[in-house]
C-alpha cells in the first residue's frame, strides 16, 4: 500500500513539472542607430553616395564676351593674367582632366555669352584669352553690348555639367532673373548643385557702371611700366550647375592642381549635400571621468524581460540611478564628415526628432511612445557648436523627473539642419556702390546671399539630416 501511495505521489510530481514551464529567457533587442531605428522619418537625403557621379559628361562653357571682360586679358607688358591662366586651367579640367575611373572623354561645346549665347569652336574659345574676343574689332567676333547671364542656363539633365564664365556685370533685376533661373532649372531638382569659382585677376580697362547709361571708369591694377599698383586685382567668376557628384569632382581637381591664387574661392551650393556621412555617438565607455554622480555607462541591459546590446558601438547605454533627482548634463564632441567645398550648416539653427520606445511593465515588450508625450524631455540634446577642429559638439542633459517609471527606454534622435552659414567674403568682395572705383563687385552678396536662402529653404523642405544619436536608458 505505501508503494502504490509513494507512485503515485512521483506521478503527479513529474506532472507538475512538466505543466509549469520555466520562465522564457529574455528578449535580447539589439538597438541599432540606423533606419530601423527610425521608419519612415528616415531622409533621402541623408546619404549623399546614392547619387553617382556621371560615367560620360555633356559640358557646355559659356564665356562673357562682352567689353566689361577686355581689361582681364589685357597687361602692359603682355602677361598672362590670373584670367587667362583660369581659362587654360578649366580647359584642361574640363576636357582632358578626367579619368578612367570617372569619366575617360568629356563631350565639351563652347559659346560666347551676351544677350544671347552662340555657339563657337575649341580654338575660338583659345582666342578668349585676347582683346579681340571683346573688344568689337573683329568680324568673327562682333561687339556685345551686355551679357544676359540666364541665356545659358538651360534645363538640368542627366550627365550635363554647364559652366559659366563671367564678373557678374548685371543689372539689378538681372541678377535677380539669374537666381531665378538657376532655383527653378537646378536647385530646385533633387541631386543638382550650383559651384562657385571666384578669382581676383590682374585687370587694366574700362569698370562699366550698372546703370543702363553706358558710363564707365578706368581700372587699371599696373601702370604703363608693367607695375603693380596699391590696387586689389579684381573678381571674375565661374558658376557650375549640374549634378552634385560631377561639381565636386571638378572643384576636387582644380584645387589639387594648385594652379589657383592663394586667395581664391571655391564654394557649392546642395541643399542634398551638406555632409560626407551622418555623426554617430562614439560610446563615452566605463569608467568616463566627466559622468556625473549616479550615471554610468554600460554595455548591456536586462530588466529580466529584455536584454538591450548596443551594435557597432553607436549607442549609448546610461544607467540612471534613483538617487539622481536633478538634470544632469554630459558633453559630447564628435567628428563632423563635411564635404570639400560645401557651405557648413548653421550649427545654432538645428532642429531635433526623436522617436522613443519603452519596455511594456504589463506585456514584457517594446512598445513606442506617441509623439508629445512626456519622455520627450527626459532625454534633450543642445548647445550645438562646430568647433575650429571641425568637430562637433553638444550636450546631451538626462531630467530624472521625467523619468518618473524605472525601466528600460530609448531614445533615437536625428539632427536636421534648417540653414546653411554664409561665408564672410561675400560681404568683402561685395560693393552695393557701382560707382565706388574699387575692386569689389557690384551686388555679389546679393547674388549669393539667394543662393543660400533658396539652398537653405530646400535643405528645410527635404529634411536633410547631419547626424543620428540613440541613447539606451536604464532608469532604477
């Protein structure tokens, strides 16, 4: 009778052991700072090598043959001008300069720009570096009043690189035509860019003033003797308009050619490109001297349900202690990719997204947090700086009191930028006094200055994003 007692009490104990399962392990979410992490907010923007450069090239140069251009190939002596120079240095750029690995033969045409564009041969563009492309006294090149600088910008296309030579001599409405057209033919289209090439060249002639009469004043930077004087060399331009890819590319190659003066500028407007690649947190990593009191960084977490494992090291686990009752605040400084040559966005004028998820008490799993909820300011980053060392800076403040639940959270943020920075030479290259006998040029900051507000107002609109940075938070 025991035995048969003492079976069955071994029966119904196996069987209670297999009707109570053991508790599940936990859920490992290994919490990635990539696309997953952020959905649709996601920018197309974002990566600037999915648009490739061109494998064969259209280029079209446009050179200003008007009188305005006569004293940039003119010198006592018969030197060549910083001028000249450029104009052998974009030939051999821009039809000879590529490579096999990029383009092996670009298709070039070349025209003379005035109220219309006509289009010339190779050697015809050659004789631009002398009088007798401007100055009216020949047949093969006759006299050109004014130049209408919009007449050679034609609609963007595929594989077109379009460049145009000029001093910007235009009337006021004119320059305002010409932002005009390069906003609704090129910025205004995914993937295009606008470069700016300027160049101060020994210049002797004629300054026309912009004001319909015809007046002019004399400008020379040497005398009769081949002398240089007190007076600065003065600008001319070269505007490129096409693909990002193709304008960086080219810029790329005439400053490695270390042909231009030391005081030349190179700048591209791209409301698509305004980083080589995102900003990521680099993890602070145990034992970082500036965490406050009751903060430290970690390498995972559990909270029994789930495991949170940082991946590439791209994320920051803080653990945040309850004995933390005020706002702590930790500094980062990173490494900014920018791109060669392209305007700096306005570090004061970034705006911040942020998509959070927080461990279910209930269900045992992730779950979002709509937007306006109250977590959006327990985690805040601010204080944006970019410093001389082209790092960036900010801070990042954790408030415990919004934190009110312990538990698992994170915190994926991106950084969007909202405005590009205008660069201070063009206020000293500008003059807003066509009639000042000096070496600025009339209305240049006008010029740009719209560049960068119509780039700006794109960058806004395609939510161009700099850098993501994604934060675990373990609050005890």
């Amino acid at each position: 009778m025991i035995r048969v007692r003492q079976l069955i009490l071994l029966t119904a104990t196996s069987l209670l052991m297999v009707g109570c399962p053991k508790n599940p392990a936990p859920e490992t979410q290994s919490f990635q700072c990539d696309d997953s992490s952020f959905g649709s907010s996601t920018s197309q923007a974002s990566s600037p090598s999915q648009i490739p450069q061109s494998k064969t090239l259209n280029v079209s140069v446009y050179v200003d043959g008007t009188p305005s251009m006569l004293g940039y190939v003119t010198h006592p002596q018969k030197k060549q001008t910083n001028y000249m120079k450029t104009l052998d240095l974009l030939e051999g750029i821009l039809d000879r300069g590529w490579t096999a690995k990029t383009i092996a033969k670009a298709n070039v045409e070349y025209y003379r720009l005035g109220e219309v564009s006509k289009k010339i041969s190779r050697d015809s563009f050659v004789l631009a570096k002398g009088s007798q492309f401007y100055d009216g006294k020949s047949a093969s090149f006759p006299l050109l009043k004014v130049s209408k600088i919009e007449t050679g910008i034609s609609p963007a296309q595929d594989s077109k690189l379009t460049v145009i030579i000029t001093d910007l001599y235009q009337k006021q409405e004119d320059v305002n035509k010409l932002n005009t057209e390069i906003y609704n033919k090129y910025l205004n289209q995914s993937g295009n860019a606008v470069g700016i090439l300027a160049i101060k060249s020994e210049f002797n002639g004629d300054v026309y003033i912009e004001d319909g009469t015809n007046r002019k004043f004399q400008y020379n930077t040497h005398d009769a003797q081949g002398r240089a004087n007190s007076k600065g060399f003065r600008p001319f331009y070269a505007i490129f308009l096409g693909n990002y890819p193709d304008i960086a590319d080219a810029f790329s190659r005439i400053k490695n050619s270390r042909s231009l003066p030391n005081d030349s500028q190179l700048v591209i407007f791209s409301p698509d490109h305004l980083v080589a690649d995102l900003s990521y947190i680099k993890s602070l990593g145990d034992g970082y001297k500036q965490l406050p009191d009751g903060i430290y960084v970690r390498q995972s977490f559990s909270d029994g349900n789930v495991v949170v494992e940082s991946v590439e090291n791209k994320v920051e686990l803080l653990e945040v202690d309850k004995s933390v009752a005020q706002p702590v605040s930790i500094p980062y400084n990173l490494p900014l990719k920018q791109l060669d040559n392209t305007l700096l966005f306005d570090p004061n004028d970034i705006k911040i997204e942020v998509i959070i998820n927080k461990v279910d008490s209930i269900e045992k799993k992730w779950k979002p947090e709509q937007k306006g909820s109250a977590l959006e300011q327990a985690v805040e980053l601010s204080k944006w700086q970019v410093d001389q060392s082209n790092n960036l800076n900010f801070v990042t403040t954790i408030k415990p009191e919004a934190l009110s639940v312990p538990g698992l959270y994170t915190f994926a943020f991106e950084a969007i930028a909202q405005d590009i920075k205008a660069e201070t030479w063009w206020t000293e290259w500008s003059t807003d006094n066509n009639f000042s006998n000096d070496w600025k040029t009339y209305n240049l900051k006008s010029f740009l200055d719209s560049l960068q507000r119509d780039t700006s107002s794109l960058i806004r609109k395609r939510k161009v994003v700099i850098g993501r940075f994604c934060y675990a938070v373990q609050k005890n």
